[in-house]
C-alpha cells in the first residue's frame, strides 16, 4: 500500500482534523453523549405524547425548554472537545482557517 494514502488513512479514522472530518472522542465522552441524546430523545417523545393527549400548551412548551437546554448542553460539550483537540491541534499544525470555522460555529449556537 502506498505509503501516503496509508497515512492519509490513519488520519481519517483518528482526527476530527482530516479531510474526513471525523472525530475521536474517548469512550467516557461518547458515553456521556449518547447517554445524554438518549434522555433528549425520550424527551422528545415524551412531548409527541403530550400533544397528542392536547396537554395544555403552556406545560409543553416547559417540555421544549428543558429539551433545548439539554440539546444546547450536548453542544457545549462537543464545542468544548472539539476546541481543545481539534483546533488546537489544527492551529499548532499551522492551519489558521479553523478559527473562522469555529466562529461560523459558535455563530450558529447562538442563533437559538
């Protein structure tokens, strides 16, 4: 195999950095995560159900909140790995583009 696709490899399956775009968080954090998008997801559910039994509006829209919040909870996580693994890594690579990435980023976190 040629030597700089098999590095070009490597990079994909273990760097948030690469081309690919993928990440590589620790087993704890993925955890943490999926544990957390499990709980929003039975959120969520649980929200279906209250509009189908015509839940006063007021008691579902408490319910979105708190399934927001915990949303915006995940994204703070992820944000937070992702700028202390991915961007510093890119930046001590000399790849200064991903500060505007990372703006674009929290730009977008904020418009909720």
């Amino acid at each position: 195999m040629d030597k700089e696709f098999e590095n070009e490899e490597m990079l994909e399956e273990n760097c948030c950095c690469s081309s690919g775009r993928s990440s590589h968080h620790n087993e704890k954090t993925k955890k943490n995560l999926v544990s957390r998008l499990n709980r929003i997801e039975g959120q969520i559910r649980g929200i279906k159900g209250l509009i189908d039994k015509d839940t006063y509006c007021d008691d579902v829209i408490t319910q979105i909140s708190a399934a927001q919040a915990a949303l915006n909870s995940v994204a703070r996580i992820l944000l937070e790995a992702h700028m202390k693994e991915c961007v510093v890594e890119r930046i001590q690579e000399g790849d200064m583009e991903v500060l505007d990435e990372v703006l674009v980023t929290i730009q977008k976190l904020m418009k909720k």
